[in-house]
C-alpha cells in the first residue's frame, strides 16, 4: 500500500492554525520587548514622585520648625513645584494639584497631626503600566514599616505608633512631550496615616483628583 505524503496525512487547518498562533506569538513578544524603555522610562517618573512624597511625609523637628514660619510653606510650594516641572508635561495644568498633594504631607506634620520618625525602605506590592502609542496609565503600590506619632482625636493626644504597615499607591497618566516621557496628572496619591494603620481602619489620607 502506498503511503500518503506527510502533508496529505496531517491536518492542514490544524497547522496552519499552529503557523499563525506562533506568528501573533512572536509579534506579541518582539511588541513587549520594543516597550521595555518605556517602562523604564515611566517607572522613573513614578519613583520620582514616590520619593517626592517619602521626602515631605517624613520631615526633621528642624525642618518642621523651619516650616512653621511665615511664608515658608509658599516658599517650599515654589521649590517643589520647580522640581516636580522638570519631570512634568511642559504646562501642564495639573501640576499645582500634584504639588498640593506633597504640601498636604508637610501641613499633617507642621499641624501636629502626624509625624513619622522611622520608615522602611518602601517595598514594590503592585505595579501595572498600560501604554497606548504616546500616553501612559501607570498604577503603583509600595509598602512601608513606619513608627513615629499620630493624633488620637478621640483624646487629642499624640499617640505613639511602632513598627506598623504604611502602604502608599499612586496612579498617574503619563504623555510622551518631544519623545520624552512626561508626568502629566497625577490622578491618585493615597498614604496611609499611622492612625489607620495602627488600628486597621479606613481613615487614610486619601487624595483623588477629578
């Protein structure tokens, strides 16, 4: 008996089918693999902020008693602002509300109303990038062992806080402004207070923007 030609024997939509799958395979990895500057490249500005943040959640008694003065807070917003812009869209109109965020962890501080005096190096949880040609959506969530101070309100005194979990999560946009990848709103920045985490309840500082 005659035996069939291989082709003849197999089936044919079976590997074409197999063909193409291996083909979008390839396209799907090559594709990855040509985003990986600009997850790189995004992943700085969000680390930028997030140190942004570690910077003004946890100040020195001297830099808390510089800031109490008059017109320090402005001054300070002048200089953050400064900072932040070269990381920023080139006039962006958002970037006023990211700077209120890192004011809002100075005021907690100068206010009385939280101090953190030891911190943990920050430890990734979660991170999610979702590029779409020239802007960007990146979420990221960093946890924290955090000691230091909080206001009890239920008695308005400081209370002392030891070695308790701090998660911080920042969602932000990003565009690409002349090829370069740029802050462009910082839609989220939630750090958890030490009072929420010392008695695991939802009272975070949380700040949304729109």
């Amino acid at each position: 008996m005659e035996k069939k030609h291989f082709w003849k024997r197999t089936n044919r939509g079976f590997v074409v089918s197999m063909a193409l799958l291996a083909i979008v395979l390839v396209y799907v990895i090559v594709g990855q693999l040509m985003l990986i500057p600009d997850h790189s490249a995004i992943q700085k500005l969000t680390d930028k902020y997030r140190e942004m943040i570690e910077e003004t959640s946890m100040l020195t008694e001297s830099q808390i008693t510089a800031l109490k003065k008059s017109g320090a807070l402005e001054a300070e917003g002048k200089r953050l602002k400064n900072e932040l812009s070269e990381y920023f869209v080139k006039d962006s109109a958002y970037i006023d509300e990211a700077v209120s965020i890192l004011l809002k962890n100075i005021q907690q501080q100068t206010n009385g109303y939280e101090r953190i005096t030891k911190r943990s190096k920050g430890r990734r949880t979660d991170k999610s990038n979702i590029i779409d040609q020239n802007i960007a959506k990146t979420e990221v969530t960093y946890l924290y062992k955090s000691s230091g101070e909080y206001m009890d309100y239920s008695t308005e005194k400081m209370e002392q806080a030891n070695d308790v979990k701090q998660e911080l999560y920042i969602e932000m946009s990003c565009k690409k402004d002349g090829g370069e990848w740029k802050i462009y709103r910082v839609s989220m920045a939630m750090l958890d207070s030490l009072s929420s985490t010392q008695n695991d309840d939802s009272s975070s500082v949380d700040i949304r923007i729109g």
